[in-house]
C-alpha cells in the first residue's frame, strides 16, 4: 500500500469517527492521526534509505513489537512462531534445555530452570547470564534467536558460557540436550508427608493435582501427616488452574479477583466445598522463581489461613495476560486486569511474603544468588498499594535456626533445607496417621 493511499484510509477512518464523538474525542483523533502520519513518514525514510533493503513485514513488526514492549514486560505480539511456543508451554514437550530466559538489556537472563531437565541438573541458576552458545557471542541479538539455539535435537550437547553475579570469572556448561517432557505435578511420601511439587500451571495440572492427593492417601494407606506444597521455581500459567489448584485444599471462600480498567470490572472466584486434604496441615513452600499463578495458590492458602507459607518471598507477578487472536496463527497477549488475594492483596511488586522466611542454606550460593523478581523488571505495573518494609527497622540477629552451613547440611545428608525444615514442621503439627475411608468412597471434585 503507497503512502499516499494509506493517508486517504485514515482519514477516511478519522471522519467515520469524528462525527459520533464529542469535540474533545475529535481532537485527540486529529493529534493521534497526526501521528500515525508521522509514523508513515518514518516508515517510508527507512523503507526508502536504509542502508540494507528491508522487508516491510520485519518493519511492521517490529513497530508492533516496540508499542507493546511500551507498556509492560508481559504484554507481546504473537506470530505464528510464538504461537506455537506457547503451545508447547502449556501442553507439549520440545528438544531443549528447560530453561526459562528472557532479555535483559541485549544479555539473556536466566528466569528458572525446569526441574528435573538438563539445565537443572547442571547446576543452572535464577539470574546467571547466558553470554555465548557453543562459543559464539549471543550479546545483542533477540532472545528467538537465542532460543532457537538452545532448543535441538534430544542427544546432541551446547556449551553455555554463564556469567554469574558474585563470581570472579565466567564459566562454561555443556549439556546434553532431552525431550523436555512437561510434568506439571509430581508427588511422593517422606516421613508420612504428602509432597506435591508443582512445576507449572499447564491444562491438567488442576487434574494431576487431585490424582496426587489420591494417590498420597492410597500410599501411605490412611491420612498422611499433612502436606507439603512444593511452588518453588514455578513461574505460573493458566489462571483457571491456579483456581482448580486452590480448590483442592479449600472447603470455602474466595480463591482470587481480577480487576480490569473500569472500576465495575471485577470477577471473583470461589472455592467449593470438598477438602482434599481432610483439614490436615499443609505448608506452601515458594522461593523468588514463583510466580503469577503459584503466587495466587499461596495468596489464597495464606490469606484463608489454610496453609502456612515457607521459603522467600515470591517472584510478584499480580497481572493476567489475555490472549486476543487477530487471525488464525496470530494473536495479541495483552495485559488485561491486576488479580488480588481473598483478604485484597495485590502481590504486584511485593509478591507473597512467607509466614516463615526459610534460607536454601544447603545451596552454597544461595547469599550471593541475585533474586531476579518482577520489580526489576523494566516498565513494570506499579503497585500503588505496596507496602512499603524498608521503614521497617531489620533485626539483625541470626536466627539460631538457620546457622548450618551447606558442606555441614550435605555431610548431615540434607540436599534441600526449605523442604527439609517443612517436613519438620509438619512433623511437630500433624497427628499420627487415622484410617481413611474406602479409596471408592473418595469422591475428587470435577474439573471446572
């Protein structure tokens, strides 16, 4: 479309418009057309002089791609590349590292890795820097691009060289790429405790929840002692099964409300009754990976008093995303609404704050570890609410509980202390073991 006929479409659009509106509207559209004027006037210099030939569908895009990037770190534009990625994310497995990154100032950050990958097991850690792949410099490219190359072939290696905040030196991984298979849940009994990890908030995860409390009872054959919830590294998903998730171990009560815009714009969300976990203690462990939807499963467990929350303070991710298709392979993510907490709490910013703060201590990182949370996050919405703790004076005293260091954690045979520390707790606060009723008397609620 030339220039000149794209003028005459807008202001085709602007005079349909103007007449329907007050005065006031019709100046704001004069001053917006302006600019798309100038916009076109832009377009046309680098389509004409740039000093490369560039396609005009990069141009768009990228136009597209920077008044987004205006507004939030969460709100995108989805090609038909994105909208697969996306895809997998929620229900599908890939040839890859497991590795959660975005981009920092041209550098790709490591945002979490995914349990039980690659990555993971080599020792990837929340805020390390990825600088080159396989020895090649990956500073200023787009993070696609970057992505691109970590995923591959299941068998075949990369080497990463990692910068990592309070290390003289970086360093290089090799890693052998797998299927990265997405579990959302897994779950096992220690010392007659139910631990549910829960990796991310895909389409079953509501579903593999419940089968895990299942199959909890039906391991330990009866009530176990209560139940760990294990959020750490999560860095969320699907709202919908955030809320299944809650239900579980909710008989009652507000699970979480999203506000748009307009002062009107709220839904809320209610549990139904039907405890999973008979009234038994439960303790929610988050770290500084958990987010969005994690942080509204311990929002809602915390603030109905239902489990009590361990760990650090969580990642504070309080936006929903809606996803608004433009055509059949395309679509716009778009921040929509805040969400709050039963008690009205928006973790924007501050995120969940633990009821108990439990260091990692077995990790011999964990003081230097930078904690990379939404605040940090360029553009981010501001929580105007926020409470603000620095004039809180800090009591300095070391806590004697949490005075091991790793090497003596590792030579007592603890590997995970925040774990550890909740089994313990749960140990003093549950009561032995009641028979439970028949497995076929069990009657797990419905998916929404």
């Amino acid at each position: 479309m030339s220039k000149s006929v794209l003028r005459a479409a807008l202001l085709v659009s602007s005079v349909a418009l103007i007449p329907a509106a007050t005065a006031g509207f019709a100046a704001v559209d004069v001053d917006t057309y302006k600019e798309l004027d100038q916009f076109m006037n832009v377009f046309e210099r680098v389509r004409g002089e740039y000093v490369d030939k560039v396609d005009d569908k990069t141009l768009i895009k990228g136009a597209i791609d920077g008044m987004l990037a205006s507004l939030d770190p969460h709100s995108s534009y989805l090609d038909a590349r994105d909208f697969q990625n996306l895809r997998t994310q929620t229900d599908g497995a890939y040839g890859g590292l497991g590795l959660t990154v975005s981009m920092e100032d041209g550098a790709v950050k490591v945002v979490t890795p995914t349990e039980d990958t690659p990555a993971f097991r080599a020792g990837i850690k929340s805020g390390d820097y990825i600088t080159h792949l396989d020895g090649k410099l990956i500073y200023g490219g787009t993070l696609d691009e970057a992505v691109d190359q970590m995923r591959g072939k299941a068998g075949s290696t990369i080497r990463l060289t990692i910068v990592r905040p309070g290390r003289d030196k970086p360093f290089d991984v090799t890693m052998t790429r797998e299927i990265v298979t997405l579990k959302p849940v897994k779950w096992e009994v220690k010392n007659g405790i139910g631990v549910v990890n829960i990796n991310a908030f895909s389409k079953t995860t509501g579903e593999s929840v419940r089968a895990a409390m299942v199959g909890i009872d039906k391991s330990v054959g009866g009530r176990p002692l209560g139940y760990v919830i294990d959020l750490r590294s999560n860095p969320g998903g699907l709202l919908d099964q955030a809320i299944e998730v809650s239900d579980v171990f909710l008989e009652r009560g507000e699970v979480v409300s999203q506000r748009g815009r307009e002062k009107g714009d709220i839904e809320r969300y209610y549990a139904r009754p039907g405890d999973m976990a008979h009234g038994l203690p439960i303790i929610v462990l988050v770290d500084s990976g958990s987010a969005s939807a994690a942080e509204i499963v311990a929002g809602a467990l915390q603030d109905q008093h239902r489990a009590l929350v361990m760990g650090d303070r969580s990642f504070g991710k309080g936006s929903v995303q809606t996803l608004l298709p433009l055509s059949d392979d395309t679509a716009l993510r778009l921040t929509t609404a805040r969400y709050f907490t039963p008690s009205g709490r928006s973790v924007q910013e501050g995120g969940i704050k633990p009821d108990i703060n439990v260091p990692q201590l077995s990790d011999p990182d964990y003081k230097d570890k930078p904690r990379l949370r939404e605040a940090d996050l360029r553009r981010h919405l501001i929580n105007e609410a926020k409470v603000d703790d620095s004039i809180l004076e800090d009591d300095a005293t070391p806590d004697p509980r949490f005075k091991l260091t790793a090497a003596e954690l590792k030579k007592a045979g603890v590997e995970d202390f925040q774990l550890d520390y909740a089994l313990k707790t749960i140990g003093r606060l549950g009561k032995p073991a009641a028979p439970a009723p028949a497995l076929a008397s069990i009657s797990p609620k419905r998916s929404r």
